[in-house]
C-alpha cells in the first residue's frame, strides 16, 4: 500500500551564505576585485565618448571590466559579442535590440519607425525580451539597412538626448564576418560624437593589425589599452576582502594561491571559489583545503584534459611535458636533449601549433602553460 506524507522542509535563509567568488563569466559588483587605476582609464573614456582598444590574452578580465564601468556610470549601452555573429544582417539586429532595450517599449516603435527607413518587426520573446528580425528583398536592401543600423547609434542619442555606449566584444572576429565591414563600420563611427565605442580583443596580432596598421579604415581610431593582470598586492588584497566577508582567514594562504595561478583572474577565482566551497565552516584555510580543492578541479576536468593531451603530435606532448616539469627554455640544448628533441626547427613548429590552440602563451619573456590546472594535472600523471 502506497501512503503519501506531505513534508514540508524549512531553509533557515538567513544562515544560507553564497560563495563570494565567480569564474566563468564576467565578474562585476562585490566580487569585481578593484582595478582602480583601468576602471578610471574606461569610465573616462566612456564619459568623453573616446573610442578604446582594449587588449589583453583571454580571460584576464577585460570584460569584467568593461561591464563593471557601465555599471557604475549607469549610461545606455550596447554589448556585442562578435565571437557569435555570422553576418551583417545578424550584427545590424543585434545592435538594434541591445540598444532599444535601454528605452521604454512604448517609444520603441517611435524610435524605429524615426530612424530607420527599412522596417523591422519587433518581437517580445516568452522571456519577455526583446527581439528584432527583418526580412531584405535584395542587396540593395541590405546596404540600406547596414547603413542606417550603423547610423543608429548617434541618432538615437541625439534623438533621447544620451550618450550611448557600444562594446564590441572579442572583434578579432570582424574581418570574419565580412571582409568589408571594417571599411563600413569606420565610415560611420568616425562622424558620431555622442557615442563612446570600445573595442575588446584577445587575439594581439589580429587586434594591433586593426588598429596599428596604416593600411587598416582603423588605424589609430582609439586610445589603445593593454590590460595586464591585476597587480599582485590589489590582488591580495580584494581576494583577503572576499574570504573575510564570509568570515574566513586567509592570510596563510593567499600568496601560495597566487603562486600557483600565477596572479592570473579567472583561474585565481576558480580556485579560491573552490577552496571556499572546501574549507566551509573553517574560519582560517591552509594549505590542506588548497591542496583538496585542487585535486577535485582537476579532477573534474580530466576528461579534457586528456582529449587535450590525445590530440597532440609526439614533438608537442613532449614540449608540454618540459614545460610543465621544468622552468628550462624549450629552445635550449639541456631541454632538447632531457626530451628528445631533434632540432630546434622541431621546437618551433610544435610551438606554433601549441600557441594557436590557446594551450601556452608567452608571459614574461618565456613561454608557459595557459591553464595551471591542466600544467598541474599533467605533472600528476606523469609523476604516477
């Protein structure tokens, strides 16, 4: 016989407190640790409508920051991650939607039907956001509409009185969506003042070839900024700001955390959330929480890890390995020799292929592995 209970289970809210650290996705509020002297840089350029390049390798934080500064100033804004746009006729939507969303759904239709000659139905998503599509009859109709989309941004603020910002995040991938966009985009930003753009790139040389170049329509459109990780002692300090905030001492720890991830954002974030989720009900953490919360990320992670490892040539996994175990140049005789190298051309190649997969970057003047969790995870596995 089946007797059903109704049991009705009491969360003591109050008691229930949320780990102070984020990774993974742009961090803004409590948890942004202060940039004080890039977010003044942003925040200014953003107020006088000053184009900004902002460079920096992935995950260093650029959109934190960049998301933080609107944040803070509170301006209407368009944020545009180019990474997922295809096309012109998606980029010219997508700028349309995020820029209307600023503005009540009353004065939408208005505003649309004001500024741009080539109509586009408004949809209200089941989420209740909003949504552009448009239906183009033939080229002609598609140089229409990018133009007047590009336009749209100055003649909205002009229209509502309001500067706007627009981001245009991971641009590397301009030149990928259309070959000519560059030229076009230029064409109508250089004649907008009341609107402050930003660009944000992870590709350097894809990025300085944009912006650097004198052939390029971007040629020196903006003030370049490079973001370099957070200096160490900002850094201390907002990560010993968040432990304490949950009532946690971090002091003993905190530079051995840092040495590990090599000062770097996102994974300094993952580790001490992890650490944090670890060490719960503990006022002070050690190195025992460091190294449980460290063998549960790789741990979780080694199905990568070992896809990461099985797609790589004999040369690479050998470069790898020298570089995860040992703080030899990979260009030197002593490590060509420990790991069976034949010739520095070899090196080279396998160097190359590594850097383009995002798996070492060059810091410093010498090349390391990108994710300290997977260099810790193969010095592990190998020393097992």
């Amino acid at each position: 016989m089946f007797i059903a209970y109704k049991c009705i289970i009491y969360f003591d809210c109050d008691n229930m407190v949320n780990n102070p650290f984020e990774f993974g996705s742009a961090v803004t509020g409590e948890t942004f640790i202060d940039r004080k002297n890039e977010l003044k840089t942003v925040k200014n350029a953003m107020l006088n409508q000053q184009s900004l390049i902002i460079m920096s390798p992935r995950r260093y934080g650029k959109t934190s920051l960049v998301k933080e500064a609107l944040n803070q100033l509170r301006l209407p804004y368009a944020f545009i991650d180019l990474e997922f746009v295809n096309n012109k006729i998606e980029l010219c939507n997508m700028l349309l939607e995020k820029l209307l969303r600023n503005h009540p759904l009353q004065r939408i239709k208005k505003i649309i039907s004001e500024l741009i000659k080539i109509q586009p139905t408004i949809l209200i998503r089941p989420d209740g956001s909003l949504g552009i599509e448009i239906t183009l009859a033939g080229k002609n109709d598609r140089d229409v509409y990018l133009t007047d989309v590009l336009e749209f941004p100055q003649k909205l603020s002009i229209q509502t009185s309001k500067n706007h910002i627009v981001v245009f995040d991971e641009f590397q991938n301009v030149n990928r969506i259309d070959e000519h966009l560059t030229n076009q985009m230029r064409g109508a930003f250089q004649h907008h003042h009341n609107v402050g753009y930003v660009f944000i790139g992870s590709e350097e040389s894809i990025i300085e070839n944009i912006f650097q170049n004198k052939d390029s329509p971007f040629y020196r459109f903006g003030k370049h900024f490079t973001l370099d990780k957070i200096p160490k002692d900002e850094h201390v300090k907002g990560l010993l700001k968040l432990f304490k905030s949950r009532g946690i001492d971090a002091k003993k720890i905190i530079n051995e955390i840092l040495e590990f991830t090599r000062n770097h954002p996102q994974y300094t974030q993952q580790l001490c959330y992890e650490i944090y989720e670890v060490a719960t009900g503990n006022n002070i953490i050690n190195h025992e929480h460091k190294e449980i919360a460290l063998k549960q990320i790789i741990t979780h992670y080694n199905s990568s890890y070992s896809k990461w490892l099985n797609a790589l040539s004999n040369e690479q996994r050998k470069i790898l390995m020298g570089l995860a175990e040992s703080n030899l140049s990979p260009y030197s005789n002593e490590f060509m020799q420990k790991y069976n190298i034949a010739s520095s051309g070899t090196i080279r190649t396998a160097i190359c292929a590594l850097v383009d997969k995002d798996i070492i970057i060059k810091e410093g003047g010498k090349y390391v592995i990108e994710d300290p969790f997977f260099q810790e995870w193969l010095t592990r596995r190998h020393n097992h």
